[in-house]
C-alpha cells in the first residue's frame, strides 16, 4: 500500500491495519521460536548422535585390540598344539564318561516318569469320582511332571550341544594330529622315528 492510500484511510482503518500488522508479526516471532526451537533441538540431536559415534569408536578401539589380543592366543595355542593334543584326549575321555552318566541319568529319569505316570493313570482312575479338592491335586501333580519334562527336555538339548561340540573337538584334534605329522615328515625325520611318532599320534 503506497503513502498516499495510507492518506486516505480512516483512524479506524489504520487502527485495523496497525492491530493486524501486530498480529501478523506475532505470529511470525512465534512461527520463528519454533524454527529455533527446531534448531536447537537438531543441534542437541547431532550432539547426542556425535557423542554416540564416538562411544562407538571407542568400543570398535576395544574390540580391534581384543581381537589382537585374540589372534595373538591363537597363534601360541596353534605353536603348542602338540602339548594340547594330550590334553584334549583327556578331557574328550572326561566328556564321554560325563555324557555316558547323564544318559544313564536320563534313562532313570524317564523310569521314574513312566512309573509316575502309571501311578497318575491310577490315581485318576480313583479319584474320577472323588472331591474337587483332590482333582486339583491330581492337577498340581500333572503340572509337576509337566515340569520334569521339560527338564528332561532342557537336559536332552544340553547333551545334544555337549555331543556337538565333543565332535567339534574331535575334529580340531584330528586336524591338529594331521597337522603335527604333516610338519614332522616334512622336517626330514627318519622313518623309524617317524613310524614311532605314527604310532604315538
């Protein structure tokens, strides 16, 4: 609007035009808040997200240097592997006969359920026209066997990883036993000696 149409008009109307203009930069004050408000807040964000990155770094610092940590293990486990071969042996023979007694476990665990349940079959069998009280005994004894069989159950899949990673191990001795008589025909031994150290491995 030019001066002269601002002439022109009425108090009222450039009362109007004033209170409108006031509103109109209010509005425009508190749109721009909010912008900053936004902007801070995004700020804070990256901050907070920066922060994180470095948490990150660190903890990829820690891992590389345990990973360093690890390879360097290896490498020693790998130049000892003759002494260690005796000692796994031994402690497959440990494995074996630990897993030999749970089954036998096992086995009399799955005896005693089969006779707990013969004697629910029975208990049923009497209480069928018996009290209420007694049919939630009969209930709290179904929900016991529930109970042990699932232990069984947790027990069976625990045997099941024990026997997987005994074979995990049998087949790391056998590479190392591969390995340790690859490098001792190769290092020039005489035969006899050599036969000798078959017959060992």
């Amino acid at each position: 609007m030019t001066e002269k149409e601002l002439r022109k008009l009425h108090r009222q109307d450039l009362l109007e035009l004033l209170v409108e203009q006031s509103r109109e930069a209010s509005r425009l004050n508190t749109a721009l808040n909010e912008k900053e408000q936004e902007c801070r807040e995004t700020t804070e964000g990256n901050e907070r997200l920066k922060a994180k990155l470095d948490e990150k770094d660190v903890q990829l610092e820690k891992l590389k240097s345990r990973l360093d940590e690890k390879d360097a293990e290896q490498a020693q486990q790998a130049a000892a592997g003759e002494e260690q071969l005796e000692g796994l042996k031994a402690k497959l023979d440990e494995k074996d006969a630990l897993i030999e007694k749970l089954k036998g476990r096992l086995d009399e665990k799955d005896a005693l359920l089969e006779k707990l349940k013969g004697r629910l079959d029975e208990k049923d069998a009497a209480l069928s026209g018996q009290s209420t009280d007694r049919e939630a005994g009969l209930k709290r004894l179904k929900d016991r066997l529930d109970e042990k069989d699932a232990l069984i159950g947790k027990l069976r899949e625990q045997l099941e990883r024990r026997e997987m990673k005994i074979e995990k191990l049998e087949a790391e001795t056998e590479r190392l036993r591969q390995n340790k008589w690859k490098e001792m025909k190769e290092s020039g031994l005489p035969a006899e000696l050599l036969n000798r150290l078959k017959a060992l491995l």
